[in-house]
C-alpha cells in the first residue's frame, strides 16, 4: 500500500470514527457540514426538505443549523436511525408517491432549501450506476418546480457518468448559479461529487 492510499484511508477513518463518537447516524454528516461551511447553505428558521434522509445523518445537521423556528422534513425508503424534536418530520415512502401537500404540510409554505443524498443500489456497473443516479437528480429537480421557493438553494448528490451533463443542463435551466464539488470527507476513489445551486427560478428556462 502506497504511503498516499494510506494516508486516504486513515482520513476516511478519522470521519467514521468521529460519526459514532459524536451519535450521528453516519460519516455523511461531514459532506454537508462542509457544503455549508463553504456555501451558507441554511440559515435559523429554514424549511429543509431532506430527500432520501436515511440513516438521518443530514437531517440531524439540518436540524441544528434550522433551530426550533424551523422546520424539516425527511423522506426515505428506509427508516431513520435517529429520533427527532418537535420541528422535525419524517415519511417513510417513496418520493415519487408522496403528496405536495403532505410534504409542505398545513402552512402550504414551499422550502427554502431542497438537499438529496439519494444514491440508487448499486450494481458495480459504472454505466448503470451512473445512469441511476442521474435519474435521480433529475427526479429531485423536478421537485423542486412544485416544494421550492423562488431563490432557494439545491444540494444533490451525483455520480459522474453518463447522462451526468443532462442533468447539469437541467439544474442550469433551474438555478441561476451552481457549482459541482467534491466534499473532503468523500472517498477520493468515488466518483460521486455534489450539485450546489442557488436562487431557483420560479420558471424552469426552457432546455436547447
């Protein structure tokens, strides 16, 4: 083992190690801690939808940096591993199934922030894989036309690949800034990297 790959993954353990000393449902909490460091993604009283919230690692950072003033809501296949205060919500389904009405709930108030760490079971074909995972962005995009405010912000997870640079075309065509980035605390070998966009348009621009 080359003394680089050794240092990689003693980094890596550093982020697991610190996820369970510290009581969060995963190492992912690290990505989006450092998202927000870099790009102010939440601010005290925000409406955070959180798709594909399971294991709960990034609802548990959404909560913390919303406050009680705020609200999130999660949605997964999977249940959380995580409890959650009285401003934190949870519904177990599928996202493609569950109401706009019951996502925004009683207020009807859409969100400030829209954040997708969806990833789909993977095959260990890269083409597949990849082709998944836009897929799923893009069904997360489309969300965001019907539960996100005009000039919110947008985080998705992606796995560069096919079809990647449709669903950038997309997300251009939603936002009017973005930025593709690759969080420290992601394995290097991976080839997942994060699409950070904000000030949503009310009206997707049409697509050439």
């Amino acid at each position: 083992m080359s003394s680089k790959m050794g240092d990689r993954t003693y980094r890596h353990d550093v982020f697991y190690k610190n996820a369970k000393k510290n009581n969060f449902a995963s190492r992912a909490i690290y990505k989006i801690d450092e998202i927000d460091q870099r790009f102010k993604l939440f601010a005290r009283g925000d409406r955070v939808l959180d798709l594909g919230a399971a294991p709960g690692s990034w609802t548990q950072y959404a909560l913390a940096a919303v406050g009680p003033t705020g609200r999130v809501v999660g949605i997964d296949l999977l249940p959380l591993k995580i409890s959650l205060p009285g401003y934190g919500e949870f519904i177990q389904g599928d996202i493609r199934e569950v109401s706009v009405e019951t996502l925004v709930g009683s207020g009807g108030e859409p969100f400030d922030v829209v954040v997708s760490d969806m990833a789909p079971n993977t095959t260990g074909v890269k083409f597949t894989d990849a082709s998944r995972s836009a897929a799923l962005v893009v069904c997360a995009l489309e969300m965001t036309d019907r539960l996100l405010k005009p000039g919110g912000k947008f985080v998705a997870k992606i796995f560069q690949g096919v079809d990647f640079d449709d669903a950038l075309m997309m997300l251009k065509s939603r936002f009017v800034r973005f930025k593709v980035v690759k969080p420290e605390s992601s394995r290097q070998e991976s080839k997942e990297v994060y699409l950070v966009a904000w000030e949503h348009r009310p009206e997707p621009l049409p697509m050439a």
